[in-house]
C-alpha cells in the first residue's frame, strides 16, 4: 500500500496517513526509547525510516525523478501535521539526510550526485554537516580544514565540530579552505565526504543534557575524490547559503506543531489529576500567556513556509524572526515546566517518557535551538542590519 | 505568622568577616577548581568528603554554632559567607541542610538537644538532613512514633533529620532507617529519600511554630547566599571565556550586543548581593521583618540566578552545551536551589502575609537599619 496513492485529496492523504500511524507507531515507543542505549536508539531511528519508506513517506517532498513523490508544500505540512498529532517518533537521525542534503544538492549538485546520493536516504543513508570549527562558529566563513587538489582528488587536514549524529554517518556535507589567500568567503570549497574514508575519526561530545547526539571530526590526510566537490572549486560559501537556507523549512514547522500537542496533552493531565498549579492563578495566567505567542509563532512558522516557495525568500529575514521568537518561547515554555514541577523535577532522568516528563531534561535541550543553526544573537544582527537596514559597524 | 529572629552570639566585626571570606576562598579555589569538580561531576573523586573533612577541622560546620558548644559563634553573617563561597565553586557536600539544622537547633531546640548534636555537627563528626520542601511533609506522628516517606536535603548518610510530623518538629536519629540517595540533575547536591516506620523521635523542639520560621529563615538566607556566589562567579568565568574567544577577529566581548548582556548581568548581580545583605542584616539585629527579607531574598536572588546561569550558557555558544565546561554545573545548581525549601510563588505569599502583619500593626517593614 502507498499512502501516495490518496494525494489527489488531501483529507483522503491526511486518513491514509493517520491510519497508518495508528496501525504502526508502536504505543509504548516513548517510553521505551526513555531506558534505551545510544545502539538501541539508532536502530529504532533506522527502523522507523525503513516503515515511513515503505508506505512512500521517506523522502515524499523530493522530485520524483530522484525517487520522491513531488509532493506540495501542503502535503508535507499534512505529513509534518499528523505525525505530531500521533506523537509519532521525528526522523533525528535523518535530518541532515532529508533536509540539509536535498536542500544543497537539488540546486548545486551535479546530475550523477543527485542520482547517487537523493535515493540512498531511502535506503537509510546517515548524513552529518561538518560546517564548525573550534575557531569558526559564528564566523563560519572563517574556517580552515585544508583542502589541497593531489591529481583528481583532494587532500584533507583540520577538524571539524558540533556535527550532529556524526557518529552515525555514512557522509559528511563538508566546507573546506582550498584557497587560504582569497578573501574570507572566495577560498571555500564544498565536498561530500565518505565518512569510512581513512583519516577520518569521530570523537562524540557529551552535552549538558547527558547524551551525546554530536561530535568532533579529525581529518588526517583524507582523500576525496574531485567529482564529489559540489559546486565550483573556491565557490562553496554560495552553495553553503542553500544549505543554511533549507533549515527554515518543515523541521521547524514540525517542531512547534509537536509543542502543541505536547502541551496539550500537559493540560489535560494537569486538569485531569487537579495539578496543584492550576490553583496558583499567578502560573496560570502565565500559561494562557504561552498559548497566545505559541499560536503566534505556528501561524509564523506557516508563513516562512509559504513565504519559501517564492521569489525573494533568501531575502527575508523572517526566518530569523521565527527563529528567535521559538526557540525563546521553547525554552521560556521548559523553564516554567521546571519550576512548576519543583523537587521532583529536579531527579535525574535522560529522555521524556511523557510529554514534558522530564521538564529539566527539556529545559536543556532547548539550549540546542538558541545556539544551533546560527545562535540568536547573530539571528539578531540578521534581523537589524539585513531586515531593518541598520548600519553593520 | 510572624517571629522574630533571636541571634544567640555576639556580632563579629567586619574585619574578621573579611577574613573569614578570604580564608574560605583560598581553601575552595585551590581545592574545588573546575578540574575538580568536573571530576566529581563524572565520579572520579571524593570531593565531597575531602571538602567535608577539612570543613570540620578548619571550624566551618561551626561558624554559626555558640563556643560553649564547640563552634565560632559567627552568627548568620558568617554562614552565609560560607554558603557564599560554596555557591562561587559549586562545592559538593551536605553544608546548607546540615548549617542550617544546626542554626535552627541554637534558636529554638532544647538544651538537651543542643548539648547532644551540636558539638558532633560543628566537628563534622556528623551531618544533618531537612526536608527538601518545606510546605509538604510526608511524616505523620502516631503515639511517639513518626512514619512516613519524605524526600530529604542532605547527605544519604546523615545522621540526624530534623522535620516536621503532623504538628510537631522532631529530630530523628536516621541510624537503621531505610534510606536511599535520589540522583538529581545537580550532581553537587545530596538528596536522599527516607522511610521511617514508627521511628521514636530522639528530641521534639518545644515550639513549632518558631522551628519552622527559623528552619525556613536559615535555609532561605544560605540558598540566596550560594545562589547569589554560583552567579558571580559563572558570570566573571563566562567573562573571562569571553575576553579570549575569538570571532570575526577579535574577541566576542568587543560586540557591543554582548558587553550590554555582560552589564545587565553585572547589575543583577549587585541587587542580589544587596537582597542578600539586607536579609542578613534584619536578622541579625534580631527585626520583626527578617523573615519576610529572608523568603524574598530566597525568592528573587534564586530566580536572578537561573537568569544568569543560562545566559551564561547562551554566552559561551557551543561549548555552553556541553557536559565538559562549566556552565551547566551551576546552571543545575541553580536549578536546584530555586524549587528548595517551597516554590518561590509560596515563599512570596509568606512574605506578603508578614508585610501584612507588620503594616497592620502601625509598623514599617522598610527600614533599611544602616
Ligand atoms: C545542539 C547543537 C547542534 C549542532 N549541530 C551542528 C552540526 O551538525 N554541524 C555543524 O557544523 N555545526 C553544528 N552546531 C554548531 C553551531 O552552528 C555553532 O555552535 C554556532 O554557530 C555557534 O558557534 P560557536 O559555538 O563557535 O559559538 P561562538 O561563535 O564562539 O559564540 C559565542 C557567543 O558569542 C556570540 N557571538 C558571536 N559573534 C557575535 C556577534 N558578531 N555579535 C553578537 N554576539 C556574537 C554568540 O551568539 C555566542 O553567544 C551545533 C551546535 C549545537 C549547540
């Protein structure tokens, strides 16, 4: 069964869907990935990509010649929509692979890229984006993993950082210095790097939340072949812009569809059980304050999403915007989660078996959308010197 | 409810106080340095313990304790020095509840009870254990048995807990009794869950009422001032990372954006201290309005400092994210103290209802007393 068979009606896709859901999203997932092992939770995360590939919902927003559905942005919004309304697992492992990877090869890519690489995440390929740099964060374009060219390949020498799931990965969307006397942004080159290439090592990091779910890359002498250069060789800042610029998609929308959910599961279990902070009027007016801003903020998560799909949109800043006000609420959101949860908020424990079960460990996490991705206070400069037109000095 | 706090010792002056902080200081920045205590952090060490003994021998346990029972009569002004220092290291170990047990057993314990405990507590011989929270006791007193589950503030090896059961405060010898250590975010903090089962009681204070305000003065004034010191200290860190952190070529303090954050949290952190000294100062002079000063102190000083711990985090970018810098060790820390001894909104309408009394009663709470 495809559950592409019922695009032509969208209520019909939106059934299809959630009828699938309900038959194959085991109940107890949550509760069971809270106990599992880091070797547990990538084979739940592979296994779940292999059920979403069999039904066609892989990889369904991708052209249909590199074996996606051309689904619309509407569908995938239905899709986004009613997997958060499941509580269904989100594709972690995957984000790169899905987002990230078709967002820089669909525009940059060469045609035997393309065929290589888009039908290969079906399949369960793990992609990491090896973009910082001990030195080189927010100032990315400062960065200085060597590439030199050696015949028709190139050699690799510096070390990346904060690559997430590149512990898992078969390839690395990697940004290199080929060229160290050009200005800052002309000397870059972009590469797809194997990651079981010799001279590549992966140390995970620990965060602060107790897991481990990014790492830091050694490269010693790694030989990538020249055909796996995306781009023109020194113009990899300009492809970078694509991949930076495909985050502002369906990730974002899924998450605050999910944070609706979750949070309305929290108050109906508040109500149901007659949680003591409902009878604290002051934490209650401070929750209906959240309602009012998180519906805000899904109404502007819909905008950036049909603001992508014209001319212009790498212009706007409002995913800037967007990013600033969600990733602040999330974490004002987690924070009072924390404090009405007093003491027994404080024990230790690694993953939510609830929605909001374990509020510090939500708490913590949300740290990784205020700096991820290009950290707020440069999400700030965006907004005043691109949006509002205020002097850079 | 209002009581007013009796200091049982004489007052030191500022001169030794000042050198209390420094000698506390020197101990702690040698031996509880961020090596150390990410050791800790990761069960490397007994930092803990190290610490522990040397505070009983150095006379810490002992600060606030009168001489006639082996202490150094300091008072809450030296306590909370000490909580002070603690909170700039985010030292392990069981000091706010085993202080501010013994603080609570000076004011209002019976002699019997001050000559049995506080000597082994100023010596360190032995630590103490209160209730995490204040406002919900799990204990009940049936005949002169106690029974019940509560979760504790203080080490799972403590040897006394002082806590409420139904309406009377008791002191439990918690040799036998079943507990068992609750392992929190804040891996500096000891918590522990007990279960006592008709246990007798080894002392009951005379006056409940006043065990509970002094218990809950005590506890709010150490709080603030560990609060108050992790704040300061994480701040002056994550200003110190950020005057060698170099980004668009030069150090991200040189970003305007960021030299305001670091201001605004240099202004907080000067209002904390000032709650903080204020509180002390009431309580010290003995004002009917100390308990008030204290529960807000506890309050505000505790909200300051998740504000401040998690701009810090903000603040270092990336590496704030991870388990090996320090951020989030007095983040958790912070964490914690803002939901010990009740929720802040509880701590607030206390202090609204003393603010209350006090008007009520033709006085003002808003002496300053300088
Ligand atoms: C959970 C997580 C996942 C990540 N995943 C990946 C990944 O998969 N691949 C990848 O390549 N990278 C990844 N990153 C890295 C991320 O993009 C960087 O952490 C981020 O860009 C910030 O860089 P930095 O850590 O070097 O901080 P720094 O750039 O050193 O910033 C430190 C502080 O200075 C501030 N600052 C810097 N410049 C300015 C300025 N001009 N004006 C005002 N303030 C400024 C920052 O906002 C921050 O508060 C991840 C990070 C996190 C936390």
């Amino acid at each position: 069964m495809s559950i592409l068979d019922a695009q032509h009606d969208l209520s019909a896709f939106r059934q299809a869907i959630r009828d699938w859901l309900a038959e194959v999203v085991p109940p107890d997932w949550k509760a069971r990935m809270a106990r599992a092992s880091n070797e547990e939770y990538i084979a739940f995360q592979r296994w779940w990509m292999a059920e979403r590939s069999k039904v066609g919902l892989a990889i369904p927003h991708w052209p249909k010649e590199y074996g996606g559905a051309g689904l619309s942005q509407r569908h995938l919004i239905a899709v986004a929509d009613e997997m958060a309304r499941a509580d269904a697992p989100q594709n972690r492992l995957f984000t790169i692979s899905l987002i990230h990877m078709p967002g820089t090869l669909l525009p940059h890519g060469t045609e035997a890229q393309k065929r290589r690489y888009l039908s290969g995440v079906a399949n369960g390929e793990v992609w990491c984006q090896g973009f910082s740099e001990p030195n080189s964060g927010s100032d990315l374009a400062s960065l200085r993993c060597r590439a030199v060219r050696d015949g028709d390949h190139y050699v690799i020498n510096g070390q990346k950082i904060w690559s997430s799931n590149s512990m898992y990965a078969d390839h690395c969307l990697l940004l290199t210095r080929t060229d160290p006397n050009a200005q800052k942004h002309r000397g870059i080159t972009y590469f797809i790097m194997d990651m079981r290439s010799p001279g590549v090592e992966v140390r995970p990091i620990r965060q602060a939340n107790g897991r481990a779910e990014f790492g830091e890359l050694f490269l010693t002498d790694v030989r990538i072949p020249a055909e796996n250069m995306i781009g023109a060789e020194n113009d990899g800042w300009r492809v970078a812009q694509a991949t930076l610029a495909s985050e502002r998609g369906v990730i974002s929308f899924e998450g605050g569809e999910r944070q609706r959910y979750e949070i309305e599961a929290f108050y109906r279990n508040s109500l149901k059980v007659g949680a003591a902070w409902l009878k604290d009027a002051q934490l209650h007016r401070e929750f209906v304050s959240f309602l009012a801003e998180m519906q805000a903020a899904r109404r502007l998560l819909r905008r950036v999403l049909e603001e992508s799909e014209t001319q212009g949109a790498s212009a706007s800043v409002l995913p800037s915007i967007v990013k600033l006000s969600s990733t602040v609420l999330r974490q004002r959101i987690c924070s009072f989660m924390v404090r009405i949860s007093g003491m027994d908020g404080q024990a230790f424990a690694l993953l939510a078996e609830e929605p909001f079960g374990s509020p510090m460990f939500d708490f913590l996490s949300a740290f990784s959308g205020t700096i991820a991705g290009g950290t707020n206070e440069i999400q700030r400069n965006i907004v005043a010197e691109r949006g509002l037109g205020m002097p850079r000095v | 409810m209002v009581t007013s706090a009796i200091e049982t010792t004489s007052t030191p002056d500022q001169a030794t106080l000042d050198a209390l902080r420094e000698s506390v200081a020197n101990v702690l920045t040698e031996q509880c340095d961020s090596t150390e205590l990410h050791a800790f952090v990761d069960g490397k060490n007994a930092l803990d313990k190290i610490l522990w003994a040397q505070a009983g021998q150095l006379g810490w346990l002992g600060l606030g304790i009168p001489e006639q029972f082996g202490g150094l009569g300091m008072c809450s002004q030296g306590l909370v020095i000490l909580h002070g220092e603690l909170g700039r290291q985010s030292a392990p170990g069981p000091y706010i509840a085993t202080l501010s047990a013994a603080q609570t057993i000076v004011e209002t314990g019976d002699e019997a009870m001050r000559a049995t405990w506080l000597p082994r507590l100023a010596s360190g011989e032995v630590s103490a254990a209160v209730p995490a929270t204040l406002d919900v006791s799990g204990l009940t007193r049936s005949g002169a048995g106690v029974s019940g589950a509560m979760r504790c503030l203080g080490a799972a090896d403590a040897a006394l807990l002082l806590a409420p059961a139904d309406d009377a405060w008791v002191v439990v010898d918690l040799d036998g009794a079943e507990v068992a250590a609750a392992s929190m975010w804040d891996r500096t903090r000891d918590v522990f869950d007990v279960r006592l089962e008709d246990a007798t009681p080894v002392g009951v204070l005379p006056d409940s009422a006043a065990t509970r305000a002094a218990l809950t003065r005590t506890l709010a004034l150490a709080v603030a001032a560990d609060s108050a010191g992790g704040a300061r200290s994480i701040t002056e860190r994550t200003i110190a990372y950020m005057k060698t952190r170099e980004q668009f070529g030069r150090p991200i303090a040189g970003f305007q954006a960021l030299k305001h954050r670091a201001a605004d949290l240099a202004t907080k952190l000067a209002v904390a201290d000032e709650m903080v000294r204020h509180a002390v100062q009431r309580t010290v002079t003995g004002e009917p309005d100390a308990d008030l000063w204290a529960s807000l102190a506890k309050s505000e000083v505790t909200e300051a400092c998740v504000f401040i711990t998690t701009d810090c985090v903000q603040l270092h970018g990336g590496v704030g994210f991870t388990w090996d810098f320090d951020p989030h060790i007095f983040l958790k820390r912070a964490r914690l103290n803002e939901v010990l001894i009740m929720a802040n909104t509880a701590l607030r309408d206390q202090a609204a209802a003393a603010l209350a009394a006090i008007t009520a009663s033709g006085r003002s709470a808003l002496e300053l007393g300088l």
